[in-house]
C-alpha cells in the first residue's frame, strides 16, 4: 500500500478553486484535474519531484465546511489533519507562505518549526 494524495476540505465553490491557488502557488505544483463545479481539485509536483508516496494535493468542497481553529480549542472545530513541509532556510519560506496568502499562527510551539495557516484555516508546518 501507499499513499496517493492527501485531501484538504474547504467551503463550497469558489472557495475550492481558491485553496487549490494558493498551494499551486505556495508549492509550485499545479492543478492537474478538476472536478465538476469547481468542487475538487487535484494538484501533483512538478514532473520528476517525487517519489511515489505522496503523488498529490486533493482540494474537496464540502457543504457543511466550517473553518478549523488551531491550536485546539473545546467546542470548536479543530484541524483534522496538516501538511508538514521540508525547507531549507525557515525564515525565506515563512515570507514566501506569506506571499502566497497564508498568516503566521498565533502559538509557536518549536524552534526550528512554524505553524502557518492557509488561507481557510488550515495549519501547515514549514519544517526545517
């Protein structure tokens, strides 16, 4: 077994189509297939950039969406799951995320980590 793809949730159309933008940016991956609607997305790395166990970033729009909080806070939604992302020089990829649209979360718990949030709230770690 092996893994595909990880999927991502977000509010109904358009806002499927903005997450897909900005981890196309943030990434530089790209949108390779795209549901009917605008209500999936499928993003894969550049051609040659992997290594066959994670082949890709899944978008899905779903009704009852409801934007997660991080970290944890009780009677709120919290983050199902999150991207850690390998960099090599952290303070150059908080800056680049920032560009792209994402904001610093508030708690900071490691020193050689940083917790983003997308633009929909979901947390990702740049890892150096």
């Amino acid at each position: 077994m092996r893994i595909g793809a990880v999927t991502i949730t977000a509010a109904p159309p358009p806002h499927t189509r903005d997450l897909a933008s900005f981890y196309e940016r943030l990434l530089g991956w790209r949108i390779v297939d795209e549901g009917p609607k605008g209500g999936w997305f499928q993003l894969h790395p550049p051609e040659g950039e992997t290594d066959g166990t994670l082949l890709g970033i899944n978008i899905e729009s779903d009704e009852e969406h409801v934007r997660p909080v991080w970290p944890s806070k009780p009677g709120h939604q919290n983050a199902m799951m999150h991207l850690d992302i390998g960099v090599e020089d952290l303070d150059e990829a908080v800056a680049w995320a920032l560009e792209a649209g994402a904001t610093l979360a508030d708690a900071q718990p490691q020193e050689h980590v940083r917790v983003m949030l997308d633009p929909h709230g979901n947390p990702f770690c740049l890892c150096r």
